[in-house]
C-alpha cells in the first residue's frame, strides 16, 4: 500500500455513502458521532448547539460523500474539519450582532474562535495520544495523583511515568502554537 493511501475502511465507506447506504452512514455515525459532538461540545460550550453541529456534520456527509478526498487525511479528519468548521461558523453566527455603538465584536469574537480551536487542538492531541500517555496524564491532572502515584498505579517506574507525562504535555503544548482563527487543528489537512 502506498504511503499516501487511505486506510481500506475510509475508501469502502466513501463508496457505500456514495451509493446511499443508510447503512454506512449508521456505522460512521456510530463511530464518529462521540468525537463530533464532544469537539463541538468543548468549541461552542452549549449541548444544544453541539447537538446541532453533529447532525449538520452528518447530514453533511450523506449529502456530500464524493467531496471527501482521501489525499488529504482519513475520514476520520475530515470529519473532525468539517466539525470544526462548522462550530466555527456557529461561533461567528451569534456573534454578528452589533454592538452598543455599531460595530461588530471582532476582537471578542476572534479571542473566541482562537480560544476553541486551541480547546479542540488540545482534545484533538489527547485523544491521538496513545493510551499509556493518555493515562498517565488522566491520572497526574484529573485525577490529581503525582508521578509516583501515577506510576504505581501504571505499573511503571518513576522514571517512566515522569517521561510520559512530560511527552504528555510537550504534545498539549502545541495546542496553542501557532493559532489563527482560520487554523485547523493538527492532521485536519487544509479545510474544505
């Protein structure tokens, strides 16, 4: 398989939507539908509206299957870029408004979209992590355990609780580097 090819499930399922599998479409629902609503969620700080953008994401994609382009990453991402978009339209939308002296709230509403792309970044690279990292960090910050209650309750040495929490939050930090309001978060591929 070439290097640039997309995973066998992507393209079986861009060929059944495409044929109007409701069928495929339950099954991406059922596997995307916690990413897209909680990405949505942390973006726009409402469930309603969350729930909205997640059926306007998949209403999108049973509409729309051939615009997914596998060049650009898995369905998985395009998913996650179209969420995104979407919560960022949302976002603008309530905030088209004037203000008290007829201007709009650009500066508010541009902290507001940077603040929930770096939010959705960050849950982007959390999730992505692999599963040791993402529990070591559950437990030092969630959980509130220190590294060597993080490693005792991991199994692991000090040594390498201390080394996963540290990769842990070197991959958090890049959540914010770099951020403009038209940035999508990383392996999102250039925005449809």
């Amino acid at each position: 398989m070439a290097k640039d090819a997309p995973p066998r499930w992507d393209r079986r399922m861009q060929q059944r939507l495409t044929r109007g599998e409701a069928a495929a479409l339950g099954e991406l629902y059922d596997r995307f539908a916690a990413l897209v609503h909680s990405q949505a969620h942390r973006m726009l700080d409402d469930e309603d509206a969350a729930d909205q953008v997640t059926r306007e994401v998949f209403g999108y994609v049973w509409e729309n299957p051939d615009v997914y382009d596998p060049k650009h990453g898995s369905m998985r991402s395009w998913v996650a870029r179209l969420t995104h978009r979407l919560s960022v339209q949302r976002l603008r939308g309530e905030q088209a408004g004037p203000d008290a002296d007829g201007r709009l709230e650009d500066e508010d509403l541009e902290h507001r979209v940077l603040k929930a792309t770096a939010a959705a970044r960050a849950d982007y690279i959390v999730a992505s992590m692999p599963a040791p990292l993402r529990a070591a960090l559950q437990l030092a910050y969630v959980q509130r355990r220190d590294y060597r209650q993080a490693a005792a309750d991991l199994g692991v040495t000090g040594d390498e609780a201390r080394r996963r929490l540290r990769l842990g939050l070197q991959l958090l930090s890049t959540a914010n580097t770099g951020q403009s309001a038209g940035t999508a978060p990383p392996g999102y591929g250039p925005t449809p």
